[in-house]
C-alpha cells in the first residue's frame, strides 16, 4: 500500500514553519490535489504558502475539540502528516519545572494520538491513505539532554508501529520518520551541522509513496 504526493489530500500540522512547512511546499511542488496546512493560529500561517495554493487549518493536537473540528474542514483527505511537537529544553528529572515533561508528553505523543484516532476513519473512508509521523533519534535511543521529549519522542514510536498495525486492514499505512539535527527554530540552540528542513520532507514524502515503516532520514 502507498499513497503517493502527486493527488494527494494532505494535511500537515505545525505546517507553518521549519519541516512542517517544508513537508507543505514538498507537497504543493508534487502535485497534491489539496494541502492543508494546521497551525494553532492561522495568521501564522505564511502568506507565501497560502498564494502557493496551501489551505489554513486552525489546529491545536493537544485540544480534541480542535481536532474534531479540523476533521470537519478535511473530509477529503489521504495523507496526514504528524509534525507538529514541542521541545521544552529541560531535563527530566533535575528538572526546573518539572511540567514540562508532562506538555511534552500531551504534544509529542497524546497529541499525536489524537490526530491519529481522529483522522483514521476519515482515510479509510476515502479508500485508504497514509500517516506519517515526524519523530526523532531521540525517540529511538535515549537522550539525557534532551529531558522528557525524548521518551515522549520514544513512545510516538511505538504508537506509529501499533497504530500501523491496527490499520494496515483499512487500507491505511504509517509511517515513522527518524529525524536528526534540523536547522529549525527547535534546534537553534544546538552547534554543529543541521540538515536541511526541505531534506527531510523530501526523505519523508517518498517513504510514504512506498509505504514504508521506519525511515532515518538524515545523517544523524
């Protein structure tokens, strides 16, 4: 099963910005019939995409609300591309605020799961599609400095191999894409050489036109 990007119905949350907005315009460039782009406000959504033909979605994952009304404004869709996540920049257990683990958490993987329970029956009664997630080499071996988003990050893998599972019979793939240092406002803090955001969305758009589980998508 695949779901290439040539007529697709996309929608991308945290489609704004850094691999978000990289995975929308890989989208629009590739010939989707419609791209939607989610953003918790959509004024944030730059003019730039929206003149490309880009569609603006309110959308916050951690609010079910929210993502029950967006599966109103996308009934038609066949990709939905999970990327949107919060990085709190604390550590774990020495914690300064000790909350922070918890945001991560709703963000990266209730958040996420939201989407996905959300959306499931919307592409399995368009005919089947694809989901994929934008997760993190943090997710697949534990970073101390990373604090709480990297078992966030963790447990969104397991729930994309186990969510896979479960739709593989509605015709629907999942997709988990391993993602290293990327020059976007999330990483700005980190020194060293960062992958390019258009890179990864374009490793990302062709593991889901193969239906693929696992995908590393960059060095890292």
């Amino acid at each position: 099963m695949s779901t290439t990007t040539e007529g697709a119905v996309a929608l991308v949350s945290g489609g704004n910005r850094g691999i978000g907005r990289a995975f929308v315009e890989g989208l629009l460039a590739g010939g989707a019939a419609r791209v939607y782009c989610g953003a918790r406000s959509v004024a944030d959504v730059p003019a730039e995409l929206v003149d490309a033909g880009a569609v603006p979605v309110q959308l916050d994952i951690t609010d079910e609300q929210s993502v029950a009304a967006a599966v109103t404004t996308c009934p038609d869709l066949t990709a939905l591309i999970n990327n949107a996540g919060f990085h709190g920049r604390d550590r774990l257990v020495l914690a300064a605020d000790p909350g922070i683990a918890r945001r991560e958490m709703e963000v990266n993987y209730f958040g996420t799961l939201n989407m996905i329970r959300a959306f499931a029956p919307v592409l399995g009664a368009n005919g089947g599609g694809a989901i994929v997630n934008v997760l993190s080499v943090a997710g697949a071996i534990p970073t101390a400095h990373m604090g709480g988003y990297s078992p966030a990050k963790s447990a969104t893998l397991f729930l994309s191999t186990i969510a896979r599972a479960e739709l593989e019979p509605h015709g629907t793939t999942v997709t988990a894409l391993i993602v290293g240092s990327v020059d976007t406002r999330m990483a700005d803090y980190v020194d060293g050489a960062k992958e390019d955001p258009r890179d990864i969305a374009r490793v990302g758009l062709r593991a889901m036109s193969r239906g693929e589980r696992i995908v590393d998508t960059d060095r890292m």
